[in-house]
C-alpha cells in the first residue's frame, strides 16, 4: 500500500522492524483521513515477512478493533466486512465515512468494554503462525472507562511479542492510563498535492466499479436479465477478492445514495456532479423499498465472498436476486 507524505515515519518503523526493538504499543497521531493505515499497514507487512495477507487484512494473527454503536454487546468483529471493503478502497478515508460504511450515521459510538474483553480473550491465545499477535485499534479515545481499565494491564506488562497499534485523532482524548504506556508517533499531515495525487489514484481504481454498478442498474431497470448477467459475469472475473469486495461497497454507497434521493435529502448524498443525472434518474425510476432490499443482498455477497463460495454462482445468484426485487 503506497505511503504519501511520511517517509520519515515510515523509516522509523522499518529500523524497529529491522532492529528487533518493536515497542509492544504504538500510538500514532493522524489528523481525520490522515493516512495512519498505509503507514501502520506497510510496518506490520514487514513485521510478518512480507505476509500479502496483512495488506488483505485477513491476516490471523491481527486484529482490528474500531468504534461501533448498537449497544455493550455490539463489538467490530460484526461489522468487519464493510470496515475491510472500505480500508482496500480507500486507505485515507475520513471518521465519518467509517460509520457510514458500517450503517452507524447518526448513533453514538464508543468501543465498549465487552469490546476490551473480547481482545483479551483473543490474545490469551497462541499465535496462529507463531510470531506477534497484534491490535490495531482505531480511535482509543473512544475507549470508555471500563473497557480502558480491562485493557490496561495488556496494555502496560503484554506477553511476548504482542503488539498494540493505535490509531488517534485526538491524543488529548485518550485516557492518560493507555497513553502514557505507548509511544508516541505523529503522522504527519497530508499536503494537497499528496491528496490530489491520493485522489486521482482512488478514482482511477474506482471508476471501473462504478461503471459496473451503474450498468448492473441500467440492465435491471430496463428488465435485461441477459445484460444484468453479462455484468454479474464481470464482476465474478474482477482479478481479487478484496476487488469484488469494493464493487459491493461501491454498489452500497450508491443505493444509499438513490435512497438518500428518494427521501428528499439530496444534499446528504454528496452525488459527484458528473452522476447526478444517473442517481436523479435511478431514484425516480425505482420502487422505494428497492434500496434496501437490494442492500441486504450486497450484504450477504459480501458474506460469501469472505467464505469463498464460487465466483460465477455467487454472482449471478446476485443478479437473479436484485432482478426479482426490482
């Protein structure tokens, strides 16, 4: 994953690697879509020999913890398919397009102490490959006091080779028992050019899935089951997992944003100009319960996209399930 802007941290972590003297927690400072996670990814594909699995970030042997809202028992691990989607497509993404990603807009978040207990469960266990076994955890001062307190002695005296990697807005904000257990990193801000360039790169990637989704709609909405399949044909040859992936993301943020439409409230769905058109015209055309019916079957793709299930089945079930919905 291409590093913009921060070099210079990221030699420092290659000489921890390189050395062997790898702090067991890190706290990195990011302002909001800063870009700790190409950083913090690149660090941890070294820690583990080059793994491709932790850019895929289905790595066992780390884990990834964020805020989350839908009561003490709700913890990531429920919402980890729509967080691995959103980090491939977007590296640099912004707080807010997190919880959009999960569905949690609007609703109080906060990583709970059921949260803290299931990290601790999951460290009691042997490594699966044998080396570290790490946290990411994206926004410790969402950490409430229970589950900072359940952390804290992990945190403060961890087990051989267990690392803690934290991922801040507001290092202000973190309770001074986690903070001052860590080492402190700034990443630094990304210049605009870094961000035009980061920009560009994002659209290219995305453009092709974007066509796809819109053409996967056109077929639907003119009852072209042979087109709509051709579509589901192209998606089921897209060259990786995590790309099938981001076309189900993609395709979400856009029914959201048709829904968002339909609900006369365009101006939360920050249409690009170039699509306006399009989501004016699909929004009209479609039935309203569309949308969401249509996101519960992206959802469970998404699903069995993780297990593995047959590409070409998967797919066209897809297409024949957004076809009778329609």
């Amino acid at each position: 994953m291409k590093v913009y802007g921060n070099t210079e941290l990221a030699g420092v972590l290659h000489r921890m690697v390189e050395s062997g003297h790898v702090p067991h927690a890190l706290l990195l400072h990011e302002d909001d879509g800063g870009g700790a996670f190409p950083v913090v990814l690149n660090f941890l594909e070294e820690l583990y020999g080059g793994a491709p699995r932790v850019q895929k970030l289905i790595h066992p042997d780390i884990h990834f913890v964020f805020p989350v809202a839908g009561g003490d028992k709700a913890v990531s691990l429920q919402f980890i398919v729509p967080f691995r989607a959103l980090l491939q497509e977007n590296p640099y993404f912004y707080e807010n397009e997190l919880y959009a990603a999960i569905g949690i807009e609007g609703k109080q978040s906060n990583i709970s102490v059921n949260e803290a207990r299931s990290i601790l469960d999951t460290l009691s266990l042997s490594a699966v490959e044998g080396g570290y076994r790490s946290v990411v955890l994206y926004l410790p001062e969402k950490l409430n006091m229970q589950a900072a307190n359940a952390l804290l002695k992990m945190v403060e005296e961890p087990p051989e080779k267990t690392l803690f990697v934290m991922v801040t807005h507001a290092p202000e904000k973190v309770l001074q028992t986690i903070s001052s257990r860590c080492l402190h990193l700034r990443v630094q801000p990304l210049s605009d050019q870094d961000r035009q360039v980061v920009h560009a790169a994002e659209a290219a990637e995305n453009v092709v899935l974007r066509d796809l989704f819109h053409d996967l709609l056109e077929s639907l909405l003119a009852k072209d089951l042979l087109g709509a399949l051709e579509t589901g044909e192209a998606l089921s040859s897209l060259e990786s997992r995590e790309r099938q992936k981001a076309f189900c993301q993609e395709a979400s943020k856009g029914l959201r944003t048709i829904f968002l439409i339909q609900q006369k409230m365009p101006g939360l769905a920050r249409v690009r100009s170039g699509d306006t058109e399009f989501f004016q015209r699909m929004a009209a055309s479609f039935k309203p319960a569309f949308p969401r019916l249509a996101l519960g079957c992206l959802e469970k793709a998404q699903q069995l996209i993780e297990r593995n299930v047959n590409q070409k089945i998967l797919f066209a079930d897809l297409v024949n399930q957004l076809y009778i919905r329609v």
